[in-house]
C-alpha cells in the first residue's frame, strides 16, 4: 500500500538486535524466541515488566508483550509500539462490521439499558464479554469514567480468523475458533481460506491508512452468514496461534521496533501512552 518497507519485512535480520519478551510465558513467546534465534537476534525476557541488564546498552530493541511491558519499557529502550486507533472498528461501514459498533467514554457506556458486547479497545481493563446493561460496567470507583471502549450489537461467530497484517495485506493467518471452542488451524488448510483472504482483500483496502503498517485484524463469519471484522490489536501484544512464527515474527517485529527505523506514515500510530 505505498508504505516503505522497513525492519521485519521478509528480510534475515542479524547483528546487535535484541527481541525484549515479556516475563509471562506463552507458545506464542517460545516460538517467537526460536525464530528470532535463527535470525541473530537475541531474545532477553523482561523481568517484573522492567528492562533486564542484557536489554539496557545492548542494540536495537523489538519487543513482544502486553500494553504493561510496552509502557514499561518502551521510552527507556526507545522502541516504538504501533496499534491501532480505539475507534478504528467504529468507524469502519456496517458492512465490514456486520454490527452496530460505537466508540465511547465508560461513562456513557454505563447508561446502556440494553444487553450489549462491551470492551477495552486494546488494554484489557476489564473483562470484553457480553454485559445485560451498563450497570453492570465496573464503576468509577474502578475506572475513570472517561476510560474508551467500544460497545457493539450482539453477534455470535461460528468461525473466527486471526490475520497478521503487514503493508496492507495479509502476512500470515490462522483460524483460531469454531463455535464456542478454540480450534487452531493454519489459514491454508481452512475450507474457507480463500473466502477469509477475499473479505480480507476487501477490508485492508477500505481501511487504507487507518491502521499502522504492522497490525493483527480479527475476522469471522457470523451465525447469520456474511463475513465480519471482529476486532483489530497490537501486532505485539497479540497470541500467534497456527500462524507460522516466522512470518508472525516479520510483523512483529515491524510493530514494535526502534524509533529512528520507524516510517513516517506509522508515527501517529505509536501507542498513545509514547506520544
């Protein structure tokens, strides 16, 4: 999509790099590790969400971890984390949504006197589930009441897709549920694969520039039928899945990498507590 392609993009990175993971354990962190092994770069885990001694002086930092570690350590180690804007699925046409999605203040959504789907857009404050009415919201003794979140119309998905996104297209994908039930799969063995990868043709391109080069975008098929946008996150804060850690590793990589290599058209996107 006209982006320059920088740092993570199909390339063999070696020399003083370092991929900075958080301290919690996951498949997705083990199998990140391993490739950036087989790249030269060096893979330091993060201890009490503070930079480890390895990481401080030792080269140019990439990082994998929740929002807690971004916040922690990017300024320190001068790593840019890209996400997505809190109201990018708000703002997209209800036929790539499939649902009615509005981006609000916690406050606001308090008020519902409807059942509703309710969430943090990225941080994970509270849990994202379905809420019979904003009374049951944590209150602002928890949360701020100017806290965003997006509210949406109630939808169930028989299917669901993860999608790493790099320089508007589709990197690497994997199913990741059917139903109620978590059924990891690589995106190419789906019966449905090439219906997934057309919806996703469609939505990258009307979504052109709304989302930093380096994303994760989350699709499904719901109940009803019809393909959906579920929701968009950090590249580097996000679980893999059957993705091919490799490929994973080129947008997440690009998503959360040194300041100075970071492309103009992806500062805006910079995590909002960076800015």
């Amino acid at each position: 999509m006209g982006r320059p392609r920088g740092p993570g993009h199909h390339g063999r990175m070696t020399g003083d790099r370092v991929l900075l993971l958080a301290p919690r354990a996951s498949d997705t962190r083990l199998r990140l590790a391993e490739a950036a092994a087989g790249r030269g770069l060096r893979a330091v885990t993060a201890e009490g969400w503070s930079p480890p001694d390895g990481a401080r002086g030792a080269g140019r930092t990439h990082l994998y971890g929740g929002p807690l570690l971004a916040d922690k350590v990017a300024r320190e180690l001068d790593v840019t984390a890209l996400e997505p804007p809190a109201d990018w699925l708000a703002r997209l046409p209800l036929a790539l949504t499939g649902r009615r999605v509005e981006a609000v203040t916690l406050a606001e959504a308090r008020r519902l006197r409807r059942p509703a789907f309710v969430k943090p857009p990225t941080d994970k404050f509270f849990p994202a589930r379905i809420y019979p009415d904003g009374s049951r919201l944590p209150g602002p003794d928890a949360f701020d009441d100017d806290l965003p979140v997006l509210v949406s119309d109630i939808v169930r998905f028989d299917r669901e897709y993860r999608l790493f996104v790099l320089d508007g297209a589709v990197h690497d994908g994997s199913r990741y549920a059917v139903g109620p039930r978590l059924d990891p799969a690589p995106l190419a063995l789906d019966p449905y694969a090439a219906e997934v990868r057309a919806f996703a043709a469609e939505l990258l391109a009307a979504a052109d520039g709304s989302l930093p080069s380096a994303a994760v975008v989350d699709v499904g098929l719901p109940d009803g039928g019809g393909w959906a946008v579920i929701e968009a996150n950090p590249a580097w804060s996000s679980g893999g899945y059957a993705c091919d850690p490799e490929r994973v590793l080129d947008v997440v990589l690009r998503a959360a990498g040194p300041t100075a290599e970071t492309a103009p058209a992806d500062l805006p996107f910079a995590r909002a507590a960076q800015r």
